[in-house]
C-alpha cells in the first residue's frame, strides 16, 4: 500500500468520533441536500455530490470545533490544506470575583513558522491581557458591592467569554476575530481582528484591498449606508460624523468576508446606542 495511504490510514483509524458525531452527520446532509421537489428519480451524480458535499461541511465543523480531529486531520492528505483554517484550546478560570470562559485560536500549516509564530504569539498576549484585566475589573467589583453593603452570598461576578469567529479562509487569505464578549451590569463585546495575506506571509492593511484613498472610499460608503438604514429604520441613530469617522480612519477595525470585500467593524455603542449592538459596514 502507498505510504501516505498507510500513514492516513492509522491516523484515521486513531481518531475516537465524538459523542456528537451522528447528529453533525445529519445535520451536515440537511444543510447539503436540495430542497424538494416533486418526486423525480435521482441520477446517481447527484446523490454523490450531495454526500460529498455534506463530508466537507461535517469535516469542515470538526476541524473547528474538536481539537484533537484537527491536529490528526493535519497529518492526512488534502484534508491537511484546509487543516490550516483555525485550531484552540479552551480553558475556564473562576473565583468569587469572576467567571472566564476561553477559546484561544491559532493558525497552522500555512507554510510558514515564522509567520504562525508571529501571529499566534500576538493573539496570545491580547488574550493574556485581556484576562488580566478581566480578573482586575472583577476584583473591583466585588470590592464595590462589598463597600455597598452587599453580602458575599448576593455577590455578581464578573463574566467573560473569549471566542474566536472565522470570517474567510481559502488559499489567498485568512481573515478571523477574536471576542472578548463581557457582562456584569450590561453586555458588551469587544472585536480584535487579524487579516493575513497567505501569499505575501504579511498582515493586510486597509490600503492593501482599498488603495491609497482608501479614507475616502471608506467614509463615503459608510455615510451612504447609515442614510440608508436610516430610512429604512426610522428608530435607527447614529453618533458618528463624517469629521468623526476621518479621524477614525487610522484605527478602524475590519476584516475581510468571503466574497473577498473589506468590512469595517464597530463595537456595540461605538457610533450608534448600544442597543443597536455591533455594526458591519461593507466596502464594495
């Protein structure tokens, strides 16, 4: 037998499926499969692509969801190309001043150590930060609820989830977000955005995809798309001005979805009342 075949072929047969594995099965066929029709036979083409594409969905959703499948997946061929997408670890801190959920991502098999590395490191000390000061604002606030006379058994913790969200992946680039997603008294979550150029091996910046006007470019159509949701949602407000969003301009998040277009992101109150949360603004 071929060697990478062997090779496959012990690592697939290591691999323990999940408790879940039948149900992602399932679902993966339902979001493949055609909504139908009037009874006609099926040629056989159509039933195998069908089940072809409801393996790539459930192969796709473990590879991002069961680390072990993942790391195993990368010693597999072709399944390794698309192994590169994300992988994590999670991990739970708590005490009586908070409760901290962690998902952290990392990129791999990109081709280059060096730029994973880079990376990944960067991730981590935002994360590392992130629950640093997560620990520190919990802190303060249970000594607040103490001064205020609140008991120990009536104490709010302070809670926090750090997730990660893939926004595009293929052979191009690598567009992801980190969440750090908090509630105490209200909820709020807080968007850190990475977009790298997997040919260049580099970050992608907003003159990269939009040129060197891109200030322009951006603030026009963002403007354009606020007096649009604005007449569509009468309710709606925004707080940014066209001043406002210039000097923005420098610092503003985005990342890149999977038609290739640039989004710009805000966080939840940044230019419009909480309530409205987060707002996307895409750049075509």
């Amino acid at each position: 037998m071929n060697n990478k075949l062997e090779q496959s072929k012990i690592v697939y047969e290591s691999i323990t499926p999940p408790a879940s594995y039948g149900s992602m099965i399932e679902r993966a066929l339902t979001e493949a499969s055609p909504e139908p029709r009037r009874a006609q036979p099926r040629r056989w083409y159509k039933v195998a692509g069908t089940c072809v594409a409801a393996v790539f969905v459930m192969c796709v959703t473990m590879l991002n969801t069961i680390p072990t499948f993942a790391l195993a997946a990368q010693q597999i061929p072709v399944i390794a190309d698309i192994a590169r997408v994300l992988t994590f670890r999670e991990y739970h801190l708590s005490d009586a001043a908070y409760e901290i959920q962690v998902e952290v991502p990392s990129i791999q098999n990109t081709g280059n150590t060096e730029l994973e590395k880079r990376v990944n490191t960067k991730i981590q000390q935002k994360i590392d930060q992130i629950v640093a000061d997560a620990k520190q604002r919990g802190k303060d606030a249970i000594d607040e609820q103490r001064a205020a006379g609140g008991k120990d058994e009536d104490l709010t913790p302070f809670h926090i989830d750090i997730t990660y969200e893939i926004k595009s992946s293929n052979e191009n680039t690598l567009s992801f977000v980190v969440n750090d997603m908090e509630s105490f008294i209200t909820a709020y979550t807080y968007q850190t955005f990475y977009n790298i150029d997997l040919n260049t091996d580099q970050e992608i910046s907003l003159s990269d995809k939009l040129g060197p006007n891109y200030v322009e470019l951006i603030v026009s159509s963002i403007q354009k798309q606020i007096a649009q949701r604005a007449q569509e949602h009468p309710d709606w407000t925004y707080t940014v001005t066209e001043e406002d969003l210039k000097e923005m301009a420098a610092d503003l998040k985005f990342y890149i979805n999977d038609t290739g277009n640039v989004v710009i992101s805000f966080d939840k109150g940044e230019i419009a009342p909480p309530p409205m949360g987060i707002q996307d603004f895409e750049i075509q």
